[in-house]
C-alpha cells in the first residue's frame, strides 16, 4: 500500500508542529499504523532529505520490491524514515 497524498500532508502537518519533537514519531506511528515508520539519527541516512522539519529529515521509504530504499517519489513510498537531526548548541 502506497503513501497518499493527504497522509503525507497529514505526517508533514505533525512534524511542522511546534511541539512536534517530544511525540512526532509515536503520534505517526498510532495515526499510520499500516505504514512502515522508522526512526534514526540523521547521520545514519545518506539521502537528501524529502522534506525537514525542526529537528527531523523525513525520508520516503519503498519497500514494495526485494529490498527496501529511500525514495522521492510519494507514489512508490509505503513508509516513512524519520531521522532525528542534532540540536544546535
């Protein structure tokens, strides 16, 4: 099951929240639970970002063939890669 359009603006307004960073990744989790969410740190994912917000880099995942990868492409996307980035100090 590919990523819709309106969940993917969905997941986007929840990471534009200002008080997303506490709870972003649980709240996705429990509002998509038939998509593949993961969460890392920023450093561990090579790929340009989809998209930023606050402290996070969403990633799209494809994991419709063999193995799994990063994708632009909403229309192949069956999950998200949310990866946390470092606070500035």
């Amino acid at each position: 099951m590919s990523l819709a359009a309106i969940e993917l603006a969905e997941i986007e307004q929840v990471l534009a929240s200002s008080d997303a960073a506490p709870q972003a990744y649980v709240e996705l989790r429990q509002r998509f639970p038939h998509l593949a969410c993961i969460r890392c740190d920023a450093s561990d994912v090579t790929e340009t970002p989809y998209r930023s917000f606050g402290t996070f880099d969403l990633h799209l995942l494809d994991s419709a063939d063999h193995c799994a990868a990063i994708t632009d492409d909403p229309a192949r996307a069956t999950g998200i890669v949310l990866a946390k980035r470092a606070v500035a100090s």
